[in-house]
C-alpha cells in the first residue's frame, strides 16, 4: 500500500511503499484519450468514440447506438483511441512517441515498461481481441488503422509502469490544467484537460463510477494492478496503489483512501457550496498566515542597505 500526493505548487508528500514501480493498466486510458484530443482537436476523436457511461463492463462488446464506443474509459474506446495516436507511424515510434509524453506529464520522473505484462497481455488478450473484431466488423477504426496494430499498442500502453510518487506529477499535471507543476512545462492542452477530467468523473471507475461521483465527487481512474489516479482540480493529484481489487476491479484499500479524504476536507465536487463550512479547508489561510504573507511579500520588497549587517546577523 502506497499513496503520494503533489500539490499543483510543487509540494509532495508519501506514505506507504510509494517507490515501488507498478503498471498503469487502465490509468493509462484518460492519457492517451489525452493526448489524442491534444492532437485532433474534441470533434475528431469524438467521431470515433462517445462520450456517456455504458452501463456494462469494461470489456464488455457493446457499442452505442451511433455503432460507437461508448467512452474512451472502457476497452472498445481506448482501443479505438490508440489508432488515433500518430496514425500512419510505426509502432516503436508511436510507443516512443507516448512515453515522450507520459515523462513530460511526470515531471521525468519514474517511468518504466513491464515486457513481461505486455507479453502476458497478448497471450490472454482474447476477450481484448474479440472487441478488436467487433470494432473491425462494425468499421469503427478510421481509414486505414490496422486493428492488430491498434491492439499490440493498447497492450503496451497498459505495461507502462510508474510509481506512485511519479503517478502523483502525472495527476497534478491534469489538477494544474495540463501544465506540469514540477518543471512548469505546458504538457497537454485546456482543452484535452477539461474533457479528459469530465469523462474520468463520470467513466473512470469502472462499475463503481456513478457511486464514486456520488460519494467521492472527484475525476479519478483505476487500473487492476491496484492503481487508483485521483484529480483534485486547482488543488493537487494523488495516486494510490494496493494491488488488492474487489469483484469491478477497483483497489479496496485506494476506494477507502479516497472516501476517507473528502470526509475529512472539502474536496468534492459539491462541498464548496455556500454554508457548507463543516469539513476541514487544507486551502483556507488562518488569519494569522494572512497576515504572516503580507508581511513577507513586503519585506520582498524592501532593498537590504547593509548585506554585510545582513551576513552578520544570519551567522
């Protein structure tokens, strides 16, 4: 059990087994949904994917009414996706390509690849290659995207690994509006952050999403290696990590962490609402911090006369 948080400042804290490297499964699903908005703008990759709750399993062979997937949080829409990436490009540069990106949206911290679960991936990978020929059969793959292709990149996007301490960048990157806290770099666009958060609120925790928004009410993905990347917009991002999951595929220990946050502060959706004032405000200054800040912004700006004075005092 291991969780990190950074805040959207740069401020980091860890508990737990938070260096221990892990693969992000289906955490990886809002990035690469990320990143394809990024490259083609809402209009495009929603031609190819929908945007609602399916109301099935993740894995499940459904599509909606348009012959559609019908998130790109569920298996049919994050394999449909990864045609989007770089389409017409070879697959070492496509892989090469998203991990460019994942280590900008980590801060270029922690961030591996687990050939072993790829490898594992494609040889169990039957119900993902039966969706595969359903998305095929059903033409939802743009013109001229290869669907073992599209499927080999899926299984590699799913065997990259991160910690939770460089899991936690990656969700601060999505709380701070797409723009990485720890090195100030514009990684993914307003746009891609906004949809990304929308969709990660309403399909991002497998069958347990609606009750999660209900009870948590905050943007978060989980994957089946006990992964859970939780998104406190303007504020900061987390990432647990348990790998024990219940019956949906969600970590039991990482659910708990999330309910127990928002009991204890403000964090969801709907706690910010006027005359909501019992729970904890972790972003409310004391009087006494305000008037601490004041006083050190103004002496920021008062020139130092004697350094040497200055040097002494210090010593």
């Amino acid at each position: 059990w291991g969780v990190s948080l950074c805040t959207v400042d740069g401020q980091r804290h860890s508990v737990g087994d938070t260096k221990v490297p892990f693969c992000l499964q289906s955490c990886v699903k809002p990035l690469e949904y990320a990143i394809a908005v990024h490259e083609h703008g809402t209009e495009r990759v929603h031609h190819y994917v929908g945007k609602e709750p399916s109301g099935f399993k993740f894995n499940k062979l459904s599509l909606d009414e348009e012959n559609k997937p019908h998130n790109p949080m569920v298996n049919a829409g994050a394999i449909v996706i990864s045609s989007l990436i770089k389409p017409g490009v070879n697959k070492a540069e496509k892989f090469d390509y998203v991990m460019e990106f994942v280590k900008k949206i980590t801060g270029r911290e922690y961030v591996g690849f687990s050939n072993a679960t790829f490898q594992s991936e494609k040889e169990t990978g039957d119900r993902n290659y039966a969706i595969g020929y359903y998305l095929k059969e059903k033409k939802c793959f743009p013109v001229g995207a290869d669907m073992i292709d599209a499927l080999d990149f899926y299984f590699q996007l799913c065997a990259i690994e991160v910690t939770c301490e460089s899991g936690s960048v990656m969700a601060a990157t999505l709380a701070n509006g797409g723009i990485c806290p720890i090195t100030g770099e514009r990684v993914l666009s307003t746009e891609a952050i906004r949809n990304t958060l929308s969709l990660m609120h309403s399909c991002g925790m497998y069958d347990y999403s609606g009750q999660f928004a209900f009870h948590v009410g905050l943007p978060a993905k989980s994957g089946v290696s006990g992964a859970v990347l939780l998104v406190v917009p303007n504020v900061m991002g987390v990432m647990c990590w348990s790998p024990p999951v219940d019956k949906v595929g969600n970590s039991v220990r990482g659910i708990s962490f999330c309910q127990e946050l928002v009991s204890l502060f403000n964090f969801h959706n709907y706690d910010n609402l006027r005359h909501f004032l019992k729970k904890q405000d972790p972003r409310r200054q004391s009087g006494d911090d305000r008037v601490n800040l004041k006083l050190e912004k103004q002496l920021s700006h008062q020139p130092i006369l004697n350094t040497k004075s200055c040097e002494n005092t210090l010593h």
